[in-house]
C-alpha cells in the first residue's frame, strides 16, 4: 500500500506566489529561461540558475548547481520564501480550457519507489538523473514536483473537494499561458491522519506520470545519506520525496511528438517510398494533420503535410507493440533512420503536444530539422496497463498538461 507523510513546505509568501512559480525547469529551454532574468522572484533562479551565469556556461557544471543553492538561501533570508511551521498536506487545483484537476502534494516514499509500489513506465537517462542528483545535493531541497495518479478513491477525493469548499485557498491566479493555478494548505492533524490511513490501507499503488528522473534522483540522494549514516527512524526527511498524486479519471494525457535531424541519406521521395512497406500514405498538402485516432499519423516533410496509417499486420498487439509510440519507433525511427536509442541519439528529439502542430512545422521549416511526426496520445489506462505489468514505454510517451509549477512548494531534506 502507499505510503504518504504530510511536511513543512517551504513556500512563497502569499502576495508574492504568482511571481514565484515557473514551469518545470525540464519543459523550458535556458534562452526561455533567460527572458526571465530581471525579475528577482521567479524561481528560475533556482532551478535554471544558469540564468545568473555569464551565456554559454555549461548548464551541468559546479557553478550553476552553487549558484542555485546561493539563490534559494537568498530567498529564503529575503523572506519570499517562508517555511510552514508544521507538517501539512497541499491540495493543488490547476484548471486548463475549463477542465479542473486536483491532487494532492504529499511526501512519497522512497522505500515504495523501490518496491515498485510507486510504478514507472519510462527509462531514465544517467546524465539527466546526475543533473538533479547535483541539484538536490548543492540546495539540500527538492525543488520540483513528481506528477503521480492513482485510481480513484471516493473517500480520499471527498476528504480534499470538502476542505475545498470550506476553506479558503491560500494561493489563487492565473499564470500568462492562462492556467489557474490553486493551492489550499490542509494543516488539521485529524484529516491529514485520515487522508494517511486511506492511502496506507487503500491505495495500493500510485503511478508516476511526469518525473522520472526526478524521483530517480531523490532516491538515490537517500540512498547516498543513508551510506552515509543519515538513517535512524527512517522517518527522516531524505527518506521521501516531493509528489502530487492526482486521481486518473481528471487527468488528460496529450500527445508527445517526434522531429528528426535527417532522412538517413534519403531524399524526401526515397523516404514515402520507404514507408509505404508499413503505411498507407495520405497527401494532405499545407494543412497540418493531427490524428483522430490510433495507429495514424501526421508528417510534415519537404513543406507538406501526409498523413499516414500503419498497416495491419505491421505492428503487434502487445500492450507496447500496440502504442503508437512504438509503431512510430520501431517501423520509422529504426528501421528507416537507424534511430534505435532515441534516449540518447541526437537525431531524434521530442515535441511535447502543447505547441501544437505550427511548433512542429517550424522545427522543419527552419532548417534544423528534415521531417515531423504527430502522434495520437497515450491512454491513462495504457500507462496504467503497461507499468502494471513491469514494462516501459519508449522514451517521452506522455505529455500531461497543465503542468505543475515549480516554487509553491519546496521540499527540504
């Protein structure tokens, strides 16, 4: 079963929390980053601290994890940051386009995470899990938020829309890309020992869905100070990490898109060719193609716009083999681009649906790429399914929106 603590979170002051919070230090580029610089509260100064550093220092070196921990304390002793006095849960409401979802933030345990109670369903990269590893160790917090579901449950979910409508939130605006973010502090010890029991008696597992590499890191910080004699209860800080768990059926999972550098020394005409093996191909012409349902595609090369329908028989029907993910994996990015680890080939990268199918475009139209590929989204379920099964999806499977924002709360250790 799950096993959650509440914890003093270190937070902005309320007038200054719309100031503070950023997107994930993962899902912006440093140049994104950087138009943000001036503004002395946002918490890019933490987790892209590079900003502070002269351009072209590289984002992995000992200087920027210093200057993260030297702009935390800053914010700390300035007092926009303040820590809670007692261990609290955070209810965390994010509404996007009308939709709601709400979690809770909690501590997770690293013990379930090594159990395989909290379930994964992605690789991590070892040089991605250093950089947070480095982060964690040089601010001696844990700055960005796990994004776990969980199946639903009836009571957990009436314990937190109660306290909901009868408290007041804490925090409350809309940030620039026009998401509303709430954040409600649940500091009553009688309902954050009940929202305990039900998870440690009813839950009986959560899953990640966005930060891998963040959960990995935290748990291999614990790892470090437990060698290193820092285990006596194992009820220390070090112990859990940072999460919000989020029941499924609120959650949306958007479509994660792929562009490639080149064709494999293939022109654009030898390369349809090529894929008419495995695909039915469509012209489309200038209009962008977005899928309206499995095992279709849409490209964008050489200007135009196709869209292309796998072949039955080209895939299997495996819970992996089935995703389209993995049919755009294993019958174009390896068989026809020699694109066999897209965790670490530089020819490959990911477009997160968000920017929608004019970002994509533009990766090709500019130059810096030759093709793109839309895909249609991942199932909850599907993520459900295959971590269940102790399996994993190819890398950047799933792209969830809204994103939770880093700063409205801070886990120390």
């Amino acid at each position: 079963m799950a096993k959650i603590t509440p914890f003093a979170g270190l937070r902005p002051r309320k007038d200054l929390a719309a100031e503070v919070a950023t997107l994930p230090y993962d899902v912006v580029s440093v140049a994104e980053a950087r138009a943000f610089k001036k503004d002395r509260h946002n918490f890019y100064h933490v987790t892209r601290a590079e900003i502070d550093l002269s351009e072209g220092v590289d984002v992995h070196s000992q200087l920027v994890y210093d200057k993260a921990e030297e702009n935390l304390d800053c914010m700390v002793e300035e007092r926009i940051l303040i820590q809670d006095k007692e261990p609290c849960y955070y209810i965390y409401e994010l509404i996007m386009d009308g939709r709601s979802q709400t979690g809770l933030i909690c501590g997770s345990s690293i013990e379930d995470y090594e159990k395989g109670i909290i379930k994964k369903h992605e690789f991590t990269r070892p040089e991605k899990e250093l950089d947070r590893i480095n982060h964690i160790e040089a601010t001696r917090a844990q700055t960005g938020v796990v994004f776990l579901a969980y199946s639903d449950h009836a009571g957990v979910q009436e314990i937190i829309e109660e306290w909901k409508i009868e408290n007041e939130p804490e925090n409350d605006f809309t940030a620039a890309d026009g998401v509303r973010h709430k954040l409600w502090v649940m500091n009553d010890y009688a309902q954050e020992a009940i929202i305990t029991r039900l998870f440690d008696e009813e839950v009986p597992c959560t899953y990640i869905a966005d930060g891998h590499h963040r959960a990995a890191s935290a748990a291999k910080v614990c790892d470090t100070m437990r060698q290193n004699g820092m285990y006596i209860t194992g009820e220390e800080a070090s112990n859990y990490f940072i999460t919000c768990i989020f029941p499924a059926s609120q959650l949306q999972i958007m479509d994660y898109n792929r562009v490639v550098k080149d064709l494999n020394k293939m022109v654009p005409e030898e390369f349809i060719q090529a894929l008419e093996r495995d695909f039915d191909i469509y012209r489309m012409g200038e209009t962008p193609y977005k899928p309206v349902t499995q095992h279709e595609f849409g490209m964008y090369i050489a200007h135009t716009w196709y869209r292309i329908v796998a072949k039955p028989g080209s895939y299997t029907q495996d819970p992996i083999g089935v995703l389209d993910v993995s049919i755009l994996q294993n019958n174009v990015l390896s068989k026809l681009l020699d694109i066999n680890d897209p965790r670490v080939d530089k020819r490959v990268d990911f477009v997160g649906g968000i920017r929608g199918m004019e970002g994509l475009q533009k990766r090709v139209d500019s130059g810096d790429m030759a093709a793109a590929f839309s895909c249609y989204p991942v199932s909850i379920r599907q993520l459900f399914d295959i971590a269940d099964s102790g399996n994993v999806m190819p890398p950047k499977s799933t792209w969830f929106e809204p994103k939770l924002r880093d700063g409205l709360v801070v886990y120390t250790i």
